[in-house]
C-alpha cells in the first residue's frame, strides 16, 4: 500500500526544484497534493498536469506566503478542494542566488529571505496548526540548510545560515508546543542539483564542493522528497522535533 494513501498535503514552493519533487512523490504515494506557487503559474500547472497523467490527484494555487494575506487565502483555497489538511511542507524559499536577484544589494536579499523564508514559514505553521489542532491530527516539515549551524564561507551563506538557523529553532520549538497532536519535523537539504548547481557545473568551485561530499555528488530533488514523504508517513509516528541532513554525508 502506498504510504500516503488518503492523505493530503500543501506544499508551499511546489512550481520547480525541491517542491516540484515533493509534490509528485507524495502524488506517487497517494496524497491528494496542493502545488503552491507564486510566480510561475505556467510551472505549476504543468506539474500538476504531470501528476494526473500517472493517476494522481493535485491542484495548483497561486499564493505569495510571504504575505499573511496570502496565506490566508492558500489555506483556504486548500481546505475547499481538499477538506481536510494532513501534511503541511513549507518549502518556498526566497532565490538570492540565480538570474536577476542575483544582482540585489544584500539588504535586499536579507529582507526576501527573511520575509519568504523565515516569517513565510512562521506564519504558515501558526495558520494551519488551529485547524490540525482541532482535528487532534497533522504532520508539517519545514526546511531548514544542513550548514546553517555548522556555517559556510561567503556572504550569501551567512544571509542564508542565519535566516534557516532561525527556522530550525521556530520548528523545534513548535514541536514541543503543539505536540502529542501535531508533529513537526525538519529536512536540511545540502547541495542539491537546482537552478544554482545548473549555473556552476561547468565551474571549479562545482567541482570543489562534489570533492567535500563523501557522497561524491549533489543530491537530487527526489533525495529530499524521500526523505519528506518518509518523514509524512505513519512510519515517523514517533518523531517530532526532529532534522534529518539530505546531504551525502557532508554534515
């Protein structure tokens, strides 16, 4: 039988990379997904179009969850289309590192992660916790970086380990707030093959990073919704509070 069978799941951030696999392996196993997106309408569509083609139920909406406004409206969109809500993954994350954001001046770049993915995360598990809550019952995983205790050189790192410190510190302690009901728990993906390991790969410091990897590789986005879907299932019953590092070893 197929772990997720029956239930359903948000995922937040869920048009391309690391949500794009989330959402289709929880489809794959049976959940009922909801792919969130806010920009990339056409992405997201086409991920639920290829969700349904393998027999797998999704729907996209539109929702920016760095706007309160915004994730009002996710939740309860998701609550009509799916009734109730099992699995929450808060997975949208502001891009600092590709294409013209590339280019924003640190204050910048500290803001849209602080807001996206700090305050978005916050603020999504403090909207849909009431409803799990109510129905004594609920799983949600947020993400945090394998090097955001252990630290990584450069000053997009140190934006980036500060904003994902914070959100390992929020889950744990929600975890302990809203536990025995409701389970949180953390991924803390490494390097892994998205739009950024696209841009390098053909560069030294690519290569520099693979050489630190004892896996000898970047992951891939299904390493990560492997261990999400694990982590979503009945086989983790028992674990709340928890991180598990997706990253070959490296930490």
């Amino acid at each position: 039988m197929s772990r997720l069978q029956g239930k359903t799941a948000v995922i937040t951030g869920a048009s391309s990379g690391i949500g794009q696999g989330i959402a289709s392996s929880f489809a794959r196993e049976g959940a009922h997904v909801i792919v969130n997106y806010n920009k990339s309408e056409q992405s997201a569509r086409k991920v639920v179009e290829e969700i349904r083609a393998k027999g797998g139920k999704a729907s996209a909406i539109q929702a920016d969850i760095s706007s309160q406004d915004g994730i009002n409206r996710l939740l309860a969109e998701s609550q009509t289309i799916l009734g109730a809500i099992d699995i929450w993954v808060n997975n949208a994350g502001a891009d600092i590192l590709t294409g013209a954001n590339a280019s924003a001046d640190d204050q910048q770049k500290l803001e849209n992660l602080i807001a996206v993915d700090l305050l978005g995360t916050m603020n999504c598990c403090w909207s849909v916790l009431p409803c799990m809550q109510a129905r004594g019952t609920g799983t949600i995983i947020n993400m945090s970086w394998d090097l955001a205790i252990h630290g990584f050189t450069g000053r997009n790192p140190q934006m980036f380990a500060a904003v994902k410190a914070g959100v390992l510190g929020f889950s744990k302690s929600l975890a302990r707030t809203c536990a025995p009901e409701v389970r949180v728990n953390i991924l803390a993906p490494g390097w892994i093959q998205t739009a950024f390991a696209d841009d390098i790969m053909e560069k030294e410091y690519y290569q520099a990073r693979i050489k630190e990897i004892p896996m000898q590789r970047f992951g891939l986005a299904e390493d990560v919704a492997n261990a999400a879907v694990y982590l979503a299932s009945d086989e983790a019953t028992y674990l709340s509070g928890e991180v598990i590092n997706v990253n070959g070893g490296l930490v």
